[in-house]
C-alpha cells in the first residue's frame, strides 16, 4: 500500500492510503476526496497533477490529455496513475471544491521547554502518527481565547510527539499561555496540516535558508532527510538577531554527522553580538553554496528576510532552479509560495 499526499492549491494537505493496483482517482473517491475529474478514461485531461516526489505507473491516455512535455516534467493524470512508491501531488484546485478539509487533531501538552528568553519548544502528544510534509504547519488553537496561530512542526512525519518551535512575544496570547498556563497533560486542538513550504525530492544541491523561529521546518526537513540517502550538498544559514536568540544547534551538529554532504553556519546581526559570524543571512551566501543557480532554494524568515534574500538574488544575477519560501508574521506562519 502506497500513501499519497494530495497538497491542494489553499494549501491543505490529505493524506490517501492507496490499495495495490488502484488509481489514485479511485483511492481519493474512495475517501470522499474529489479531486477533478471528467472522463475517467486518460482522454479529458481534467485529473491532471504533478508529482513532486515518487514513482507512479503512468497508464495509458491520449496526448490531447496529456501531452510528452508535461509528463516529462511530472505530470500524470490520477484516473490512470497507479503509485509504485509514495506520492507527493499538486493538485489544480483548492481543498473546498474537492469537498474536503483540513484534519482536526486532538493532542495534550508533554512538555514546554525554555530554549531562550525568546524561545519555547512545546511538544505535544498526539497518541496517534501525524503525518505532514516536512516543512508544513498545523494551527494550534489557544486555550481560552477563541483564536489559533499557526506553527511549523519542527519534529520528523509519522510520530505521535510533535514539536515546534515558538517565539516569546511578550504579551502573545501563545506565549501568555505556555509560560503562565500550560500543564502537562492539558488538551490542544490542531488543525492540518497546511502550506506549500515542504521538502520537494532532492534531485540537486539545496541551500536551506532560516530566520530566528523559521529553523523549525528545516529541522523537520533534516531530520527527513537523515533517514534517506541524500547524495546532493545541502547548506544551512541560520540567522538571528542577538547571541541568546540561537537555539537548537544540537541538532544541527547532530545532523552534520549523520548527513553526508550537509553543512551549517549561523550568524548574528547585532552589531554587539560576539559570534564569530556577524551580519544578516545574506553575507554568508557564499558562491560555493550557490552553485551557479544550479540549487533548491528554501528560505523561512521574517518578511524583511525573505524580501532581502530575493534581492540578493537578483543583485548577484543568480535565479534558483527552484525557490520555496515562507514568510511568517510575529504570532506565527504567515504566508507561503
């Protein structure tokens, strides 16, 4: 049995348990997912989606349905595909017009831990996988307040403990909550997950490129990647404001020994920092990282970052073969492209 991960165009994400020999249109249906869908037969080309990880058997359609172009470039129709690994598909429509929704979780607090003055990792029971794109986000419901705010796992697919990283805001209604509030044990409602800042299947080199709280999907990401057989370099930047904002260099060590190829510096942008690298993210893109623009590019920051990153890009003549990003407000994830 393959699993299949529909990611629509509002970023919803739903995860299909595919049966041996079945078509992706058929397993979706299955569950009450309706993706678009016409003919059933490979000749409309209205199942059309891309597949942005994994190995599929194509079936047999006519070209004015899919044409040797797109299938070259990943596309499939999902009335013929049958999956020969796990999937990651784009689907061309927004999760309501396939009548379906994102999942709500239930989870209990395990632990809040105190990373910085400006950080907390909260881990959450969730007694049951919790399967998500390393990458993605969930909305985390605050107690009490009628209001959510939305956070990346910073933990790997497929444990019942997820974690994240958050951000002290002082007086945030997340962050009110875990230092005054939350107990071991107390109940939280999620919903997702959500976003197209995921880990697409590395096929060349990856720059990863993180602000503050924004390292927590590419710790995800890592920790993925550590269980498979990564061939390309891949190189982190992680920047912050002040020395006491770092946090969760442990893992990134970790990471380094357990990932050929993988690098990481950080750097600090105070100028009365005392880290050996000072300065914002973008003056520690050096060329050998850059590839020539031969790279998968994944950037997760504050809007000022993301904007200043795609300036230097321009600035320095360079576009990535792909390029990911995700903004994210104070209170949480922001937008994604």
């Amino acid at each position: 049995m393959s699993t299949i991960a529909l990611n629509f165009e509002d970023g919803v994400t739903r995860f299909v348990a595919c049966r041996p020999g079945e078509t992706v249109a058929d397993a979706s249906y299955r569950l009450g997912i309706n993706i678009p869908l016409d003919c059933r037969d490979g000749a409309c080309g209205t199942c059309r989606v891309l597949c942005e990880s994994g190995r599929f058997d194509p079936g047999s359609y006519i070209e004015d349905a899919l044409t040797d172009e797109e299938a070259a470039q990943g596309y499939g129709l999902a009335c013929q595909m049958r999956p020969r690994t796990d999937l990651v598909l784009a689907v061309a429509a927004s999760s309501e017009v396939c009548k379906t929704r994102a999942a709500a979780l239930k989870g209990t607090v395990a632990a809040v831990r105190r990373l910085s003055d400006t950080t907390f990792g909260l881990t959450v029971e969730t007694g049951e996988p919790v399967g998500f794109l390393p990458g993605q986000y969930v909305n985390i419901a605050v107690p009490g307040s009628g209001q959510a705010r939305s956070y990346s796992f910073s933990s790997t697919p497929g444990s019942a403990r997820a974690e994240f990283l958050i951000r002290n805001i002082p007086g945030g209604l997340m962050s009110t909550y875990l230092a005054e509030q939350a107990r071991a044990g107390a109940g939280l409602d999620l919903t997702g997950p959500s976003g197209s800042f995921y880990l697409r299947e590395i096929r060349r080199p990856v720059l990863m490129l993180a602000g503050g709280t924004g390292l927590a999907p590419f710790l995800s990401m890592l920790g993925t990647i550590a269980e498979t057989e990564a061939e390309q370099p891949i190189h982190l930047v992680y920047g912050v404001t002040h020395d006491a904002d770092l946090v969760e260099t442990e893992a990134l060590e970790a990471a380094a020994d357990k990932i050929p190829g993988f690098s990481f510096e950080t750097c600090v942008a105070s100028p009365e920092s005392r880290h050996a690298n000072k300065g914002y993210v973008t003056e520690h893109l050096a060329d050998a990282h850059l590839h020539g623009g031969d790279v998968d590019a994944y950037l997760c920051g504050p809007p000022a970052m993301v904007d200043a990153v795609r300036r230097t890009f321009a600035e320095r003549g360079l576009t990535p073969a792909s390029f990911h990003y995700e903004k994210f407000s104070a209170s949480g994830v922001g937008g994604t492209a």
